[in-house]
C-alpha cells in the first residue's frame, strides 16, 4: 500500500446526502491534514454522523468526492477500510468477555499474527493490564471507552474516526479519553472527531469546523475562531480556577487508574 504523504489524510469536496426531502448534507467542503485532530462541530441532527458514516463507506454520498488516506471513498471502498477505524457513539465491547479477550478477537478478525501479544501491548498502551483478565461488563465507563478505542487501533490505522466519544461518559471518563486522543495523535494518527460539546472541540482539536443545517459555516483553528468576534474590554479580570481545574484536584486521579 502506497502512502500519500503530501496529500490530506481527509478530503471532502462538494458532499451531499439527502433522505427524500430531508437534506442532511448540502455541500461539505474540507481537508485534515495528517497528524492532526480535526473536530467536526454540531448540534444533534447537524449531520456529522452522516458524515463519518460516509467517509467510512457505510453509506454513499448523493454528489461530491472524498478522499480518505489518498483513496476515493466510492471507487476504493475497500482500501478506505483498511486504512481507517471507526469508533462510534456507544462501545462496542462485549461484556461477557474481558478485555483481553475482546482485543484478541479483533486482533484474528484483522487476520494479525500473535493476537495474544497484540492484545497485550494495547492493554499496557492504554492503562488496562490490570484489568485485563476481568470481564468488560466490570469496567467504569470511562475504561470501557478506552477498551473501545484500543479495539479501533489493532492493526495500527492511520486515520480514526471518532463519532461523539465521550457521549454519556462522566466528567472523569470523559478528561480519560481526552489523554487518550491527544496522545493518539502526539503519535502520529490522523483524527476525526465528531461532538456537540463546546469544551471537547475547544480542548483537543488542531482544527474546527462547525457544521450546521449541513453546510460549514466556518472552518479554522481555535485562535481563527476566536478573532471572529471583538474582544471585550476590561480594567480587571480576577483569575478563576475551571471546574476541570476543581475536579481534578479533589479528585486526584489519573486516566490510568483502573478501579
């Protein structure tokens, strides 16, 4: 397989999907470079599952073209997939099993050499040895999130999808996948990830796009966002400490702790 470096690991020119007269895309444009978060911005019924569902050949878009680790999402349907994992808004863990156990078995569907040590080194990647023995159905949420995101990165994908991850996840479970995220893209995995939080899109994304009624109406990094509207001025401003600056403190806990 032939990786396009220069290219965006994303490309979306022109996407459109509707349902009879419902009109859910109307022409997205946008690019993801290589290596970076892209959060997709949006209210419920926004569109970015949609979206994600297309640009993981789970469904076809009506017009328009997409690119996904330089292959067309409609005409190399198959190299797509096996370049990228989805992840999506509820995990896709099987309780009965442990979390060993689940890796290993998306380590043979992956058709993967020595699933066992596969599964290992993603236990130990993502803080889950010691859990690794019990069953997914004892995990927190939190720890099942991240078991789900582990399953998503056997076989080592470059491009990730990641449809609204941290939806119905407690403030603690959810700062856990945060790490998780920042730390797959400090290695060099493409990300793509879909929320209707503020604060999530604001702490992890290199770049934002905000999807509404199925159309971007703005495309930037943080910092290009905020200089669309005037400062306001002030003569003082007394520092607060964040609510994540609170909780972290009195909970004094980290995104490794496996209780």
């Amino acid at each position: 397989m032939t990786t396009r470096t220069r290219e965006p690991a994303i490309s979306v020119r022109g996407v459109t999907k509707s349902y009879q007269d419902l009109h859910v895309l109307r022409g997205v444009d946008f690019d993801v470079p290589a290596g970076s978060i892209f959060a997709l911005l949006g209210s419920n019924g926004a569109g970015k599952t949609t979206l994600v569902r297309i640009l993981s050949t789970l469904l076809r878009a009506d017009t328009g073209t997409a690119t996904v680790h330089g292959f067309d999402v409609s005409t190399a349907p198959g190299e797509v997939r096996r370049s990228i994992s989805l992840t999506g808004q509820f995990a896709a863990v099987d309780g009965v099993l442990t979390g060993r156990e689940n890796l290993v078995l998306v380590a043979k569907l992956r058709h993967l050499s020595n699933p066992g040590a596969v599964a290992d080194d993603m236990l130990a990647r993502f803080s889950l040895t010691d859990a690794g023995n019990r069953r997914a159905a004892t995990y927190s949420g939190g720890m099942r999130r991240r078991l789900d995101i582990a399953m998503s990165l056997v076989g080592n994908p470059p491009v990730v999808f990641l449809d609204e991850p941290t939806t119905g996840l407690d403030p603690q479970a959810r700062i856990e996948v945060w790490q998780t995220v920042r730390q797959l893209a400090k290695d060099g995995t493409t990300i793509l990830l879909t929320t209707q939080y503020l604060d999530e899109a604001e702490q992890l994304a290199d770049r934002i796009a905000i999807l509404h009624q199925g159309t971007i109406i703005q495309n930037g990094t943080l910092a290009e966002l905020k200089q669309l509207l005037p400062t306001a001025k002030v003569e003082y401003v007394e520092k607060q400490p964040t609510l994540e600056d609170v909780f972290l403190a009195l909970v004094g806990q980290t995104a490794g702790d496996s209780r």
